[in-house]
C-alpha cells in the first residue's frame, strides 16, 4: 500500500482543482510543486496593501455557471470588467474593438458607417478565408485598425511576423458594432475579492503540499510514493525532450511602486506601437477599486523562451503542433499518468477551461472507480 492515492506534480488551477475534487472524495493527494508557493500563474503577492498579479494581469471569465458557482464557493468576486485602453503614440482608444475605437478611430457614429468603412478599407484584398492573423485581422477591422492597433502589439508578444501566426490568436478579442468597452462577451466576470490566493487556499484545503520541490529532482522516488501520477508541467520536458523542445513565449515583469494614488486611470493599457518595448502597463490596484495613497505598476515585456525562463505563451505554430502530437502519442503511452493544464496539454488555456478540463478530468476518473485500481486504462 502506498502513501498517497495521487501524486500532483504543479499546484496551479489544473493540479489544485484536481487534488480538491480527489480529496473530496477520500483519495489521498500529495501535492508538489517547484516554485516557493502554490497557485502556479494565479499567485498574487501583497505589497502596500495591493494585490499583484505576479506572473501578469487574470481576469476570471466564463458563461459556464457551473464553475463560476465552483469558483464562488471559494472566494466572493468583486465586480470587475476588464476595459483595457490602446496607447498608439499617445493617442487613446477603447478595447475590445467597437463603436467607441470606431469613433476615435474614423468619426463614424453609426454601425453601419462603421461597417462601410472596414468593408472600403479591404476591398482590394479580397480576403475570404483568411490564412493568418494579419488577414483575419484585416478582415475584422480593416487597415487602420490592424495597422495601429493589432500589427506592432502582435508581432511584439509573439517575436513573429503577423503574417505568420494562426489566425485564431485575434479570435480571442471580440468586435462589437455596439458602445460596449468589455473585452469579454463572457455573463460572468470579475477577480477574486482579496486576489487569487483565496482561491488556491480553498482548492488546497487540507491537502499535503511540498513547495521548493520538483518532480524532476527524483523523479523515481516521488513516482513512487503514489498509486498514479497527475502531471501538470510542460510535457516535453517529461519526455526528456525526445520529440524536440516546444516552444514558449515568456515575459519580464517590471514592477515599479509610486507615490501617487493613481498612475493611469485604469488597469491595463496596450502599447499597441512597434517602438515602445513593452506590451503593456499593469496597474494592479484598479483590479480591486483600491484607494491605497501608494500605486503599483507593471511594465510587461515579452521574449522568446529560453531554458531556465518562465514557459508562458505556447506557440501554436505547425512545428509546434506537430511536436506536440509526438508527444500526446507518447502520453497516451503512459500507463498511470494523466497530463493536464496548459503546459501538460501545451494550450492557450484561461482559467476557467483550465478548471472545466480539471473537472471532467477528475470526474471521468474518480467517479468511475471506487478505490485505486487500473483507472487510467
Ligand atoms: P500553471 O498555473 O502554470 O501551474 C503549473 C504548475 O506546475 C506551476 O506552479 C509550476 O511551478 C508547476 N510545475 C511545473 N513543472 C514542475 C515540476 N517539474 N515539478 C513540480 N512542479 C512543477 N486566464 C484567464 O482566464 N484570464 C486572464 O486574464 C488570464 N491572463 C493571463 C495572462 C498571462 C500573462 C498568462 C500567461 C496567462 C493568463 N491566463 C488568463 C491563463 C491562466 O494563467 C492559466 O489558464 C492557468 O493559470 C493555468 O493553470 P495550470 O494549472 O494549467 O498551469
Ligand atoms: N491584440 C492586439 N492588440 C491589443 C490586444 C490584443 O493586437 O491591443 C492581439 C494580440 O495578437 C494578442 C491577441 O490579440 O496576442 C489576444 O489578446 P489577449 O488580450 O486575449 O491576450 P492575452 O490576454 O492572452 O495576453
């Protein structure tokens, strides 16, 4: 008989979610994790009274009532809608693309002067099934907008061209023919009233959890002390990468506490122009409505990955894409072991499919079986 039932390799929302729903029904979870602290990118810091996102900005968002009532039940939300600004040159304009960039973008007042415009500024290109993100993006807004808006910020957060990133990135942003500043179309939104640990802290109740400790240190001696393995890390490194590295985009955080109450007004802005090095600027208090006298802010730079950096963006490119299926097919190899979250499944994961993956995950195995047998068969 072994200590543990399951050994969770990364405390992040994957691993946390998945110990919580295991624990709940009496499996014996240890939790590892290799960073000094636990909730993997949703960890927040205090400094001055404010919460820092420190591994960049999380808005929580879903439609899915069932895991916006399984986030409450850990923590209240505050009312939060993400409104991020655009800075080109010093010009201001309202995120996501709607009525509003619209209006300071061109002076049109109305939907369909709006439309007429974007349809006169790609008429010649004749994009119909678009084959990349700077032709999707040309096709959703037309020239102006990708050229001042999309072009400089893409091609800074990604280290690529935009024409050769998949079209599905720009996906992500809705555009809206209506005066409506809220980046998600989502019912559900807002942060976590006293920040994200709250949340972590819920999941990990009462469950063993060793920080400063990583998998792969003895990977022979931790495999051992459970029954089955959950693995949340990057999954070319558990093959030790036979298939090739995948790659990431990392980030560099810069943080920067003021004597002042308020830096910028809201709590994100993109510099969306090729030259200014960074992405964007954080302002963490505005997650929360705060009124310390003090502000912190982020200046958010983003780079290739290197080893030895924080893994953060994956780039789903075709190469990548292609290392990654290598991989899956040696994951389903792997008798014992389930791989989830956004390194384990290599994804552009937000959070709440982060925790409906880990939910069915762990459904589909803990409620099939009544104690530890053959279960990932
Ligand atoms: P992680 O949080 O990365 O957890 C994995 C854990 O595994 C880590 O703690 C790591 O230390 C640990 N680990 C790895 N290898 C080992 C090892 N060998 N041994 C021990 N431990 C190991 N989502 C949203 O919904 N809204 C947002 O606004 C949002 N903003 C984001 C902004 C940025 C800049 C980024 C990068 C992501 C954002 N996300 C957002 C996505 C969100 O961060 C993820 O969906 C979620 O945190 C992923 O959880 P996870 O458990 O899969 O991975
Ligand atoms: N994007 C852009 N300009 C912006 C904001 C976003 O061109 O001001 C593009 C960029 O390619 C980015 C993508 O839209 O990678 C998705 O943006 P999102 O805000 O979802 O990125 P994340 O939250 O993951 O950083």
């Amino acid at each position: 008989m072994k200590a543990y039932d399951f050994l969770i390799v990364g405390s992040g929302l994957f691993g946390a979610t998945f110990a919580h729903q295991a624990t709940q029904k009496g499996w014996r979870c240890l939790v590892i994790d290799k960073r000094a602290h636990t909730g993997g990118n949703i960890f927040c810091r205090n400094e001055h009274g404010i919460n820092i996102h420190v591994y960049g900005a999380h808005i929580f968002h879903t439609n899915d009532k069932r895991i916006w009532d399984f986030v409450n039940g850990f923590s209240e939300f505050n009312r939060y809608t993400n409104s991020p600004m655009a800075n080109y040159h010093g010009k201001l304009f309202n995120l996501p693309f709607n009525m509003n960039t619209f209006y300071s973008m061109w002076g049109v007042t109305t939907p369909k002067e709006a439309q007429d415009k974007i349809k006169e500024q790609i008429a010649d290109l004749n994009i119909d099934h678009p084959k990349n993100l700077e032709e999707q993006a040309l096709k959703l807004v037309g020239r102006d907008i990708y050229e001042q808006l999309i072009k400089g910020y893409t091609e800074k957060q990604w280290g690529r061209k935009a024409t050769e990133l998949p079209a599905f990135i720009i996906k992500r942003l809705p555009v809206r023919f209506t005066y409506d500043n809220n980046y998600f179309s989502d019912k559900y939104q807002g942060i976590p009233q006293g920040g994200y640990n709250t949340i972590t802290a819920g999941l990990l109740k009462g469950i063993e959890v060793k920080t400063n400790t990583d998998f792969f240190a003895d990977r022979e001696y931790f495999s051992s002390l459970a029954h089955r393995l959950i693995y949340t890390g990057p999954i070319d490194e558990y093959f030790n990468y036979t298939a090739g590295e995948l790659e990431y985009r990392s980030l560099r955080f810069e943080h920067e506490h003021l004597q002042m109450e308020n830096y910028q007004g809201n709590a994100v802005v993109n510099y969306t122009d090729a030259n200014t090095a960074y992405t964007r600027i954080i302002e963490h208090k505005h997650f929360e409505f705060g009124t310390q006298p003090s502000t912190i802010v982020t200046k958010e730079y983003s780079s290739e990955w290197k080893p030895g950096m924080e893994r953060f963006y994956p780039v789903n490119d075709e190469r990548n894409n292609r290392r990654f299926d290598e991989y899956q097919q040696l994951a389903k190899k792997e008798a014992g072991v389930l791989f989830g979250g956004r390194l384990a499944e290599y994804k552009y994961y937000d959070m709440h499919q982060v925790i409906g993956s880990a939910l069915a995950k762990s459904a589909r195995i803990l409620e099939t079986y009544f104690s530890p047998g053959d279960i990932f068969s």
